[in-house]
C-alpha cells in the first residue's frame, strides 16, 4: 500500500522543497492564513479496512486507507497498554538544539519497539518549544505554566500544566526567581542554559546580557555569551532591567546556587513529559472549534492521547504526500478520529513534515521499519522523538 514500506533512503532535494512549499500557511494580501471553512469531520475508524500487527506485548499497531472526496487518508494507530512490565517510555533526543532524523535517534536501540516524532519545535534554533521532562527531571521548561503530556509517577499516561519554580541565589543571600531553562526565547528574569541545550548558538534577546557560572561561582564577567556549557554548570542570562541589573551586580568568584524543580496542576507529579498542542478531545468529547489553514487545510498530523484511566496510550499518526490523493487531516478531524479510537483526552503532537512513525514489525524485526510517508519528501530533522521500548 502505498505510504507504507518505504525504504529510508533520501528523495530529490528538489522534491523536498516542492512539498515543504505546498504545505507551509500562506497569508494573501493580508488575509490570515487560518479560516473557519474546513472539510467536515466524519467518521474514519468504522468502514476502513485495518490491518493488525503486535509489536510487542502491550503494543498493536493498526493501519489503514480511508477513501474520501479528496482522495484517502492513511492512518496509523499505535495502541498501547502502558501497564505491561514489559514496556518503559523515554524521549530520543541527543542535545535540545540539535536536530537529527528520527532514524538516527532510534539507530542501535534493540530493545526500541516504535518511535514518533513529538512536539513543535522553532525551525531556527532547532530546540522544542514546549517542555521536556525526563526521569523526573527537566531538560526544559519556564516559570510559565504549560500543558504537557506524558507519565505520571504511577506510570500512567496523564495530562496537565508544568512550570519551572526554582532560584538563583549569589553570595548566600542575594537571589531572584528562575525565569527558564533551556528556553529558546529567554523571558523577562533570568534564564539557566545547561550542556543539554547543545554547541548550536542561544539567540540572545537584544539587551540581554549573560555570564558563565563554573563549580559554583561566577566564572566571567558580563558579556553578550551565547554558548552554553559543554559540561557542568551554566550560563545564565538575564533579560529586562532588573534581572540585567541583579545579574551584572554579581562578584566575580561569588558562590551561585541555581535550584530548579517543576510544579504541577497534577494530582501525581510527571516522571517524564511533552509540550503538546490543541487539545482535541476532553471527556471523551471531541473539540470543534478549530481553524484549518486556507491553502493546505489537510497536512500530515500526529495526535497524542490516554484512555481508560491513563492505562492506555494512544499515538495516531496521518501520512500526506502533496500532490498526491494522500492527505491529511485538519483539528477538527483529527479530534473526531482520536474520539473515535477511544481517548478520553487528546492533544495534537505535532504535524506536517515532522508526522514519523517507525515500528519494528513482526515481518522483518531486526530493523525498524518507516512506516508513514514523509510529507517533506525526506525524514525531517527533529530534536526529540519518543520511544517505546521492550524491557
């Protein structure tokens, strides 16, 4: 079927730029590129033919063509009972700005069974634009509160709104809130940059100003440094007249303590986590009021979402190849394909040229097999991926 087995190697540049071109929003003489007029959801789990597979225990992957008026729609479906012993859940990710092919991230992971891509990312700087919760720790987020997806400390998938709450304090007394970590856009405050941000370089707001903190002191005078550290220890940059002021104020050598942990609006904090989109689906219900975009309403798309309790994980995934009768979905019909598969609750996980599925099929299991159609033509460069992994 196509869409289906496709070999990884790379299409024409040219190719690339075409569908890129096809799908990105367009605004025309100063009308918004979204608009209210999208194709009518309708029901695409009852009359498609699925195909099953088991991946592993607790992991099925359905697969199938819905024929519509525009063409079809190729759906991928990963249903998975995320109490199984036998499966663990972790990001695929090497440095926050450091955007990789997903078959690279997943390269040499034996025990990985499948692997999607996840949230938005910023194009320029290559990091994600939502949180990033790993082990209980973050790899990313703001003072800001933020509706993720992801596990809870019972290992049940949940949803709710993290946000940074930690200090930097100086000298032993001297202390101001952190703003962010690992934040693309640094807000107003001070902002922590660690080694997990990666060697690519931190677009500096105009008027900030940074300083490097090693083992504990501040270790540079005030600059304009946009290079995180390559291992321990920070740069932090302060944003705004009063952070920039508290921030210049610092001894060279003073003793700094950078505290960060993450707060929750749930009831059981997140083990791991991902910044997610629009919510599709709430209470079983499916949303409705989304706008599409006016020249491509119907791109590739990936939704993330939790049944029965959080017992279940639900990740559907829409192929598209532009110029093609392959399409994709808009919100609306994505929010009516996740009611229809069951989700209680639902977010969109990203989309277009970034939509990736690759499973480990029962057929061939010694390699991971690309499963959905890249819309850019080629696998598109993501910064983290999620894994599910065979214990």
């Amino acid at each position: 079927m196509v869409g289906r087995r496709h070999a990884l190697a790379a299409a024409t540049a040219a190719a690339s730029v075409a569908s890129l071109l096809a799908a990105a929003p367009a605004s025309a003489g100063g009308r918004s590129s979204q608009t209210t007029d999208c194709p009518a959801p309708e029901s695409l789990v009852t009359g498609t033919d699925w195909h099953g597979h088991r991946l592993a225990p607790g992991v099925a992957l359905r697969e199938g063509r819905h024929n519509d008026h525009n063409g079809f729609v190729d759906m991928h479906v990963l249903d998975v009972a995320v109490t199984n012993k036998h499966l663990s859940f972790a990001p695929l990710v090497r440095r926050l700005a450091q955007r990789t092919p997903l078959s690279e991230l997943a390269a040499g992971r034996a025990s990985l069974v499948a692997a999607t891509n996840t949230g938005y990312f910023d194009f320029d700087a290559g990091t994600p634009l939502g949180p990033l919760i790993d082990r209980k720790h973050a790899w990313l987020s703001s003072a800001t509160m933020t509706t993720v997806v992801g596990f809870g400390t019972t290992g049940l998938v949940q949803a709710g709104q993290i946000g940074l709450a930690g200090t930097v304090t100086a000298g032993g007394n001297a202390s101001t809130p952190l703003a962010g970590l690992n934040v693309v856009d640094p807000p107003a405050g001070v902002t922590a940059y660690t080694s997990r941000w990666g060697h690519e370089q931190i677009p500096l707001p105009r008027g900030a100003v940074s300083r490097y903190v090693k083992g504990g002191r501040v270790g540079s005078a005030v600059g304009d440094f946009d290079t995180a550290p390559a291992a321990s220890g920070y740069l932090l940059v302060a944003r705004g007249s009063a952070a920039t002021t508290w921030l210049s104020s610092l001894r060279q050598n003073a003793a700094v303590e950078v505290t960060r942990k993450v707060s929750t609006t749930t009831k059981r904090p997140f083990a791991s986590a991902y910044g997610v989109g629009s919510q599709l689906v709430h209470a079983g219900v499916a949303g409705t009021a989304f706008t599409c975009r006016r020249r491509y309403p119907q791109p590739a798309r990936t939704a993330i979402g939790f049944a029965d309790g959080g017992k279940r994980l639900l990740l559907a995934l829409v192929a598209d190849n532009p110029g093609t009768p392959m399409h994709g979905l808009d919100s609306a019909q994505m929010a009516r394909l996740m009611k229809d598969l069951g989700a209680q609750e639902a977010y969109l996980f990203d989309g277009s040229g970034s939509t990736e599925l690759l499973a480990r099929m029962p057929s061939n299991p010694r390699q991971l097999s690309l499963r959905t159609f890249p819309a850019d033509g080629v696998e598109r460069p993501l910064p983290v991926g999620f894994g599910i992994f065979r214990r």
